[in-house]
C-alpha cells in the first residue's frame, strides 16, 4: 500500500476516547499508555503492571497540576494468553499496544466500538482527524493492523505478536480487500508514541453523552482544521 491510497482510501480516522480525558487531550494531544504514565509520574512497579497485564477495568490517572487521564481497560481480550504468535509473549505483546495511538479507518469500525456494550452508556469524545495531514506529519511512525488487536473474543481470531503492525508501504491492502472487503482490509492505523499536536488535524469533534449514546446521537462541533 503506498501513501495516496491511504489517503484516498481512509480520507479521515477516528479516535474514541473516555469523555473524561478531553482536558488531558485539549492539552497534551494523544498519548500512548507508555506516554501517558510518565507524564502522570506513575511508579516504576505500576507501570510495569499497566503495561504487560492485561487490564479489567479502566484506569483514571491524576497527579497535581495535570487534568485527569483515562487509560480504557483491556475486557475484549478474552483469550489472550492462547493467541500469541510462537516465540512471542503476552508481555511483549502488551507492550507494543500500549506503546502507539490508535485510530479507527472507517465509521464502521468505529462504530463497533462506540456501541459496545461497555461503552455505549459512557460518556465519549471522538475525534475526526485528516488522514493527509496525519500521514504528512507522522508517516515514519505510522503502522498499520488488518485486524482490531486489542479483541480477542473468540478462539479462531488471529494470533497476535508484535509484527501484528506493519508499515504504510508493507500493508498489502489490495490482497486483504479481495479476501475481507472494504471494512475488513483495515481495521486500526496507529502511530508509534504520542500524537501531541492531533487538534491541528482535526476536522470534527463529537461529545457523546450518556443519555444520547443510547440513541446513537451526538454532539458535534467543528475541529480546528475543518474544511
């Protein structure tokens, strides 16, 4: 896959987050978990936990002076222990997830998520961001999955490791679209480390309360970069 097609393709992607963090992110932009804990100045033992266990419930991070985090929990992998690639491990698995922002490539996929039955009553902010602009800024940290890594609700998913994620230019999209379609080509684009200035790339913004999750409404207010 070369980078017009990308673009052309996934025009813009998608950022779910728990309404909570939308001071943190209108501050600090989007942050991997690796990220996230250093800033909040999280103690060596907790990140190790956070970072190579998986997560039952979601984590909200405080620390003086800094608005509050959430680190979302990890309850879609169900079956992460039996879908490590050979040679890998839960651990280094984990690690790699928790080391890259994730975007979503199409409304379909995000869709998935918001309705989820853990998350559908919670209030969310999700971000529409620019696809060009993101690739122009991040294309060397950008990688690519076919499939939603951090589920794993059923035996027969694919085994995970840390290549589940490939460059732009090594993605063999075309052969993944024959054999999934549209939707199942692409299911995350992530970029490695942190997306501190995401707000720039912004074309819409939706604040999804409770009560209207319920009936798959939203608010929405243009992003600065809306065109």
């Amino acid at each position: 896959m070369d980078v017009s097609e990308l673009i052309s393709t996934y025009p813009r992607v998608f950022h779910s987050a728990s309404g909570l963090a939308w001071p943190s992110i209108k501050q600090h932009g989007l942050l991997s978990t690796q990220r996230l804990l250093d800033l909040y100045q999280v103690s060596p033992h907790r990140q190790v936990e956070l970072l190579t266990q998986r997560r039952s419930e979601s984590v909200e991070l405080v620390a003086p002076g800094l608005p509050p985090a959430v680190i979302r929990d990890q309850k879609p992998m169900k079956f992460l222990g039996e879908k490590i690639e050979p040679g890998g491990s839960v651990e280094s698995f984990l690690m790699a997830i928790n080391s890259r922002v994730f975007f979503w490539p199409s409304l379909e996929r995000l869709e998935r998520l918001r309705q989820a039955k853990e998350y559908r009553n919670l209030e969310q902010v999700i971000l529409h961001v620019d696809t060009k602009m993101l690739v122009e800024r991040y294309e060397d940290q950008i990688e690519l999955c076919r499939f939603n890594s951090g589920a794993i609700t059923q035996r027969n998913h694919p085994l995970r490791s840390r290549d589940s994620w490939v460059a732009i230019d090594h993605y063999p999209h075309s052969e993944y679209r024959r054999k999934h379609g549209r939707v199942g080509a692409l299911a995350e684009v992530t970029v490695l480390d942190a997306v501190p200035d995401v707000l720039d790339m912004v074309a819409d913004i939706e604040h999804v309360r409770p009560s209207l999750a319920r009936a798959n409404a939203a608010q929405v207010e243009p992003g600065p970069s809306a065109s």
